[in-house]
C-alpha cells in the first residue's frame, strides 16, 4: 500500500443516515480497503527505525 487513501464519488443515498454504505460494490470496496489500512498500519512500526 503505497498511497494509503481512497477516492469515492459521493452521491445522494450513497451512506446512509445512520451510516450505512448502500451499494453493495462500494461496501465491499471499503471493506477490503479498511482490512488492508490494518495491516499496513500495523506492519509499519515494525519496519521504522528505531531510535538508538
């Protein structure tokens, strides 16, 4: 994951009040989205530099 952003066109209904993603495809697309910003930002601390 070398750019850690996603880019959504956001129409009328797309998310619901009660913030529910109503298309089943940008769900899906979030979903896998938001597991792979897990384990990027869980495996970065483990490949920084630590300090001396």
């Amino acid at each position: 994951m070398n750019a850690p952003e996603a880019y959504l066109q956001l129409t009328p209904g797309l998310i619901a009040p009660d913030g529910e993603v109503t298309v089943s495809s940008t769900e899906e697309f979030l979903r896998v989205f938001m597991q792979r910003f897990l384990e990027f930002t869980t495996r970065v601390p483990t490949v920084l530099p630590r300090p001396d």
